[in-house]
C-alpha cells in the first residue's frame, strides 16, 4: 500500500495483496493484473480493509474538497519498467481499479 503526499512524494506500507496463488499466469508478461485481479476478492482482503480505513479517515478529516479527493493521486501511480517486479496496477479504496502508467526510469 502506497500513501501520496500532497507534494508527490509516496510513503510505502509494509501491506500488500498479491494473488499469484490463485492465478498461474501472475508474474508472466502477459498477466494483466487490472483485467485479471477480481475487485470483489481484493476489496475483502485484509489490506483493502486498512487501506479503506485510512482513506475514510483521512477524508473525514479534509472533507470532500481535501486532496485525497480531488487529486486522487492513488488512481494515478507510475512505475519503472526496469524494476524486478514492477507495479502494473493499482486499487483505490473507492473500488477503482486500474493499469499503472510504466515508466522507462
């Protein structure tokens, strides 16, 4: 789980969901972890739920015109091409799921 600050920067949680046991092809090019990850199951992960918590939190806490709603920068995540595992989708708490822009730095 990844928290964007207002500046951009990004703080990394130590919590994650990664289903490669429930789908053989994970880890191979051609798995396509936003059109193949089920947003129901990954919604009822104990990850999804902290995430969820936080996000309610932190829009109690700004309102509907605070950052975390109207930048919405957990919907718009990059990642490098060149990393071991490289991010190629993301969830937002708000059930939007979606592919990762891939970056070549």
């Amino acid at each position: 789980m990844n928290i964007w600050r207002t500046n951009g920067s990004v703080e990394g949680m130590p919590i994650s969901y990664i289903p490669a046991a429930r789908n053989a092809r994970f880890g191979s090019a051609r798995f396509d972890a936003a059109a193949e990850t089920d947003p129901n199951e990954l919604a009822a992960t104990p990850a999804a739920q902290v995430a969820r918590e936080i996000y309610d939190r932190v829009i109690a806490q700004q309102g509907l015109t605070g950052p975390l709603v109207t930048q919405q920068r957990q919907k718009h995540p990059t990642s490098s091409i060149w990393l071991v595992s490289p991010i190629t989708a993301f969830w937002s708490p708000d059930g939007i799921l979606g592919p990762v822009e891939q970056t070549t730095r």
